[in-house]
C-alpha cells in the first residue's frame, strides 16, 4: 500500500529533506509537498546540456534563441518594420538582416567565449540559414494564401505582427503519483508561430539541442494547451543544419 503525506517541508534545509525522503521511502511512504516544485525551461535545457560545459554549443543556443526573437520584438527593428516583400522573396536579404542587427553584436561580445570554436561556428551559420530560409517560405505561403500582405507605397505589411507571438510565457503543472511533489514549469519561448493555412502552432528549437524532438514538441504541446490555446498539434523545428519538422 502507498501512503502520501501532505506536507509543508519546501523551507526545510536540504538535508533534512532529503534524509526525510529517504526514511519514509524506506518504509514504503512517499511524503508528498503540498507546494509544486518550480523548473525552468532554462534549467531543463542546462540539465539536458550536461557534458558541454566547455562547449560553446549551449552559449550559440542562446545566441541562436536570442536573435530570433529580436527578429520579432525589436519594435522599429522587426523583420515586417525593415524587409519587404520583394526582400523576403530571397532568404538572403533577411539571412544577413539578421546577422548583421542581432548575431554579429553577440558574437562580438562572446568573441572570447567562440575563439577556437570555427566548427561550431560554421554549424550555427549553417542553421541559422536553413532557419531563414524556411522562415521566408512561411511568409511566401501567407501571401499567396492571401492572409499576409505588402503595401509597397505604404512600405507596410498588414497582420504579420500576427504571425508569430513573441516571447510567449509558459506554465504547466506535471503530476505523477510516482513523484514526491508536482513540478510547475515555467519559461518562454523565443517566439511561437501560427503557420498560414494550415493553422499549425509552431516553436523553434536551438541547433544544438540534444536529440529530443518529440519530448520538445510534447512539453510545449502541453505548455501551450495550458494557456487556453486551441491547437491540434504543436510542430518543432530543428535546423542542425538540415531542418527538421516533428
């Protein structure tokens, strides 16, 4: 028979938590914390990058989440603010938008961090390139589909600040009668897009993320179920540096 204890022990040190823990398991009781546990995306990604440390992969992933959300919160500096249609028709123009405005600041400042590292560096390029170039795709299929549109006298787009929803904040609370307390996860995408005509919810994973895409797609299906979204799936893409859809 399993036995659950409510109780209020988050304040406790660690250790006599711990040691709690482990003298109830021992005869088979499991005390359960009436408050949840609360976990970053952040720190998921920090767990899952564990053995890099000397890496610069988990510091081009930030650079990579980074830029991309600028691309869409950066006010006068947003992609539909800068780049028409006729720019937007060739993934290079905005390839080097985004290089220029938001990469290469970063990369100057982490210029002691990347030193050393070409081969990385070449991949994240790489990446970023296919991202721009399906990216570019997305926007040719609204405007054929008619639901995103370019005003060339105007130099205005109309509802591309629809497309993607920018720096979504998330939150779900993970239940199991296996665990000792819930696990509330909280954190945000860079920028979570509603892909023309089809409708689908999009995210965008790092390109050195570990090989985990339908746990990605998974937790931010429930993330953003959690927030009231009607969505019959939530696609991830990978570029690393072919882009992948799961």
């Amino acid at each position: 028979m399993r036995v659950l204890i409510p109780c209020k022990f988050a304040s406790w040190p660690d250790s006599r938590r711990s040691s709690l823990v482990r003298f109830l398991a021992t005869l088979g009781i499991r005390a359960k914390a009436s408050q949840p546990i609360v976990i970053s995306l952040a720190d998921i990604e920090e767990r899952m990058s564990c053995g890099q440390s000397a890496s610069p992969k988990p510091l081009l992933n930030r650079i990579f989440q980074e830029s991309i959300g600028n691309l869409f919160t950066s006010g006068d500096a947003c992609w539909y603010n800068r780049l028409s249609d006729l720019d937007m028709a060739d993934h290079g123009v905005l390839t080097r938008y985004l290089y220029e405005s938001f990469v290469a600041p970063r990369f100057t400042r982490h210029r002691t961090a990347l030193q050393g590292h070409t081969l990385e560096v070449e991949q994240f390029w790489a990446a970023t390139k296919v991202w721009c170039a399906w990216f570019c795709d997305v926007v040719r299929v609204g405007v054929e589909a008619k639901q995103l549109a370019y005003d060339g006298a105007k130099r205005q787009w109309s509802n591309a600040e629809h497309l993607v929803d920018p720096g979504r904040s998330l939150t779900c609370a993970l239940s199991d009668r296996e665990w000792s307390a819930r696990i509330l996860v909280v954190g945000s995408a860079a920028a979570v897009l509603r892909r023309p005509v089809t409708g689908d919810w999009c995210v965008f994973e790092s390109p050195f993320e570990p090989d985990r895409p339908y746990q990605a797609a998974a937790l931010y299906h429930t993330m953003l179920a959690n927030q009231g979204r009607q969505l019959e799936s939530v696609t991830s893409i990978r570029c690393h540096p072919v882009l992948e859809e799961t």
